[in-house]
C-alpha cells in the first residue's frame, strides 16, 4: 500500500508541474506569424509603486494574447536598501506573473547598492544574491516557465536568448552606471577596486560573445529581425554632454552591436531601460553625437532603439508586436496604460 500511494503522489505531482514551453517555437526562419510580448523596466520605485505592482502584474497578465514579459532591470529605486528582504518581496510578485518572465538585472539592485542608503554593499556579493534569487533554473524563465539559452556555465545565468516567430531576441546583463564601472563612493573607493574591474571585463566579455551567439543565430535561421534588452541607457538622450567617465566602459558593447547589427540583414531593436521617459530614436545612425563619442567610425542604419517608461513615469506598459511577414516593419510599439498607476 505504502508503495502504491507513493507511486500516486508522485503521479500527482508530475500532472500538477506547470508545462516548460519554449522559447525557440517555430523552428526554421518561422512563418513570420504574429505574436507579442511585453516590455516594463525601473518599477517599482519606492512606496507607492511597491504597493501598485501586483496589480500592474495584473494588468499585463490579463493580456493573454502576449508570449512573454521582459523586464529590462531596476527593481527599486537608488536611494532604498538593496536587502534580501527587499528581493524576496520582489520575486514574490515576479512569481505572480501567468507568463514567462525574462528579467535582466540594472545598476539600482547591485551596481549601486554601495551607497550608504543602499546599505552600503559590496556591490558584487549583491550581484551573487540577484542570481541566486532570480536565475534559480538557468535555462527557464521566472512566471511561467519557458526554456531560453542560458549564460550559466559562463557565469552569467542571467544572459538568455532564443526566438519566437522569426524574431531573435536576447536579455544582456550590461546595467547603468558606467556598466558598473563608477567607484564604490559609499565604501570608501575613489577608483574601481580589483574585484569590480574584474567581475565587469569577465561581464563585458560575455555580453559580447552574447550578442555575437544571438545574431549568429539569427543569421543562420534567416530571422526577420533581433531584439536586444538591456537595462543601460548607453545613449541618454537627456545628457547634453556626456563624459567618459560616465559612459566610456560601454564603448566595447557598442562597437559590438555596430559590428554584429551591420552583419545582419534586418533591423534590429535594442529595448533598454534606464532613462525612464519613453523614446524611439537610432543613436548609431549616420551623424549621431554618440558614434565619434564611443570611437565608432561606422553607423549601424538598421538599429533602433526604444526606451520604455519608468520611475514616476511608470504609468504603462511597451507591447510589442511581431506583424506578418512582408509588413513595412516586423515590429510595432504601443503604451499600455496602467488601470490604477501609482502617480
């Protein structure tokens, strides 16, 4: 008896476990079939937002019709402590999302956590608990559970990738801050530390062989266009003059994306929070300010890059959707308001 009732737990709970879809779902170059996902990113910040984003996790899983969700980092805002606490009231709400949830982590969660506010840190011990609390599976989403390519034997479980529909998309770890490369002030530094230089040329390095994975797979399958996420603005269109010493540590990335962009025979979309006012603009089209600033002799025409709402100004949600194949544009973006923001 002892035997059987085991037997039928065990049954039991292999019909409860949830299904693993899959991130690559259409084998081949797909069928350019319509799909969508959402997009959120530097939510919730502070009180206010903490006690409305369960229901803006509601609002979007309400959207059936959506594939996945990205949030493109920033948990919580720069002047709040980065505690375990803090993380597992995080992922408590990540885990109410009914779609697979793609998280890449930003600077507010990790980079920063240094400041004296934040805790006063060791920044890389609190990139540590961020992957041991949100990539606990490498290989599957948090909500829902999808497969993706996972960074993991790198060290980088965060960086995923894989494609829907004709559309090669990726999440990079590359936050603000300078890519984590701003002195740890509320430790006492006024230069990075060994272990910071360390821990961000290890990074860089795989968020390139990412983005070169990513657009060689593209290229094979003959995708119609790539999705790149990232928390950094690494072309903040709010700063008038910006100085290496705030940007410079991305001049590798971004070479990468201008290399890897012009090898690919279709737009590209990088997804990026950061700034927090939404913006659709081509920062390495020909002329622009950034290309001489990163060293860049040669544009990417075919990279555009949208900024999605966020901190006071999180008051919707970025869907966007794949259109059939043969459309002007493979992609659309559209503002999903909010039922009840916080402002």
């Amino acid at each position: 008896m002892a035997a059987i009732a085991a037997t039928a737990l065990l049954l039991a709970t292999a019909l409860a476990t949830p299904a693993l879809a899959h991130g690559t779902d259409d084998g081949g170059n797909g069928s350019g079939g319509k799909f969508s996902f959402g997009v959120i990113g530097d939510v919730p910040y502070g009180a206010a937002e903490i006690a409305a984003f369960p229901s803006y996790i509601q609002d979007i899983n309400a959207h059936t019709e959506l594939s996945f969700v990205g949030h493109v980092g920033d948990i919580k805002n720069g002047s709040s402590v980065c505690s375990d606490d803090y993380f597992a009231a995080i992922r408590k709400n990540f885990d109410t999302f009914t779609l697979p949830l793609v998280y890449t982590p930003g600077d507010n969660e990790w980079t920063d956590c240094h400041r004296a506010n934040n805790g006063a840190y060791n920044p890389l011990e609190r990139l540590a608990a961020v992957r041991k609390v949100f990539s606990p599976k490498p290989g599957v989403t948090l909500g829902a559970p999808m497969k993706v390519d996972s960074q993991a034997s790198s060290g980088l479980p965060e960086n995923v990738s894989f494609r829907k529909h004709g559309i090669a998309i990726t999440a990079v770890n590359i936050p603000g801050s300078d890519n984590s490369m701003l002195p740890w002030a509320g430790l006492g530094q006024t230069a990075p530390t060994a272990e910071q230089l360390a821990e961000v040329q290890q990074r860089t390095q795989g968020d390139i062989r990412e983005l070169t994975d990513t657009f060689r797979e593209a290229r094979k399958h003959h995708d119609r266009a790539v999705v790149v996420m990232t928390q950094a603005d690494m072309f903040d269109p709010t700063v008038a003059s910006p100085s290496q010493a705030d940007f410079g540590a991305y001049a590798p990335l971004v070479q990468s994306l201008i290399e890897q962009s012009n090898a690919f025979d279709g737009p590209v979309y990088l997804i990026n929070g950061d700034s927090h006012v939404f913006n659709e603009d081509h920062p390495l089209a020909a002329g622009s300010s950034w290309l001489p600033f990163y060293g860049q002799a040669v544009a990417a025409k075919n990279l555009t890059r949208v900024t999605v709402d966020g901190s006071s100004n999180a008051k919707d949600w970025l869907k966007v959707s794949a259109t059939t194949k043969g459309s002007p544009a493979p992609l659309t973006f559209e503002r999903i308001p909010f039922t009840h923001p916080a402002s």
